[in-house]
C-alpha cells in the first residue's frame, strides 16, 4: 500500500478491525520511511452498480460523491465521520442487495434522507434543501413542518 503522505510502498500494518457490520476491514497501517499512519479499507468486490440519473443518464455509483454529499450537509453539526461511514455502507450494502444492477438517483437521494432525518434534522434539511431543489422558502417551510410534525407524533 502506497503511504499518502510520502509516496513510499514500504508500509506495515499496526491493526486490522472488522467493521461494525462485518461490510468491510479497516486497517491502520503505518508507513516505514515517514512513520506517518493513515486507514485503509477492504470490501468485498461486487457486481457494479449504476446509478440511474433524473434526466435518465447512467453513471457508476461513486461512493466517495455519496460520502461527499453527506458530509457537506453535516458540515459543522455533531455527526462523526464514523456515523457517515456506517450510513454510507448501510446505503451501499441496502443498493446492492436489491440483486439489481441499475437504481435510480431518486432511491439513494430516498435512503440518504430516510437515515440522515434519524441522525441529525439540520442535515437532513440541508441535504433536503439540494436534493429536493427548494425553489422557494414555502417548499422549504414546508419540509420543516414535516419534520416538526414528526417530532411530535
């Protein structure tokens, strides 16, 4: 594994840990010229998902545009990078056990915001506000009121 600090191929690894459901390994590996220590992990390789855009183009699924996507809606709130990570492999795990090899951009946009309403409501109403392209503060009101209204009940 190549260290990205340095560049060196030279690294060694310091722990190995399943994650929390069993989706991947995580390895901490520290890198033998610069003694810096960075994470890598392993995932099984699945058949590949495509993603099914709103104006009906095709792209791979792109974990990372999905980790991206999340973590700019959390931006400042009390959500850790591991909260984001379970929430990504949940997705990714729920999207490929569908047994189908094409999912529509309205479905992830579905699963991310069904999870992010459990985990933090002024993410959730960021990403909301993006996903669901709020042309007006009325369409947002009325997403906050959803969410009130939920509390509530």
């Amino acid at each position: 594994m190549r260290c990205p600090f340095c560049g060196n191929i030279d690294t060694k690894v310091i722990d190995t840990r399943a994650m929390e459901d069993n989706s991947a390994i995580r390895r901490r590996r520290m890198c033998e010229k610069c003694n810096e220590r960075f994470t890598t992990y392993e995932r099984v390789d699945t058949i590949p998902l495509t993603v099914i855009k709103a104006d009906n183009t095709r792209e791979s699924f792109d974990r990372e545009k999905l980790v991206k996507g999340i973590m700019m809606s959390c931006n400042k709130r009390p959500v850790s990078v591991e909260d984001i990570e379970n929430m990504v492999n949940d997705i990714e795990n729920q999207a490929v056990n569908t047994m189908r090899r094409e999912i529509s951009s309205k479905e992830l946009g579905e699963m991310v915001m069904e999870r992010l309403k459990d985990l933090d409501d002024v993410a959730y109403v960021r990403f909301a506000s993006v996903y669901r392209k709020f042309k007006d503060i009325d369409s947002f009101m009325k997403e906050l009121s959803k969410i009130l209204d939920d509390r509530k009940s």
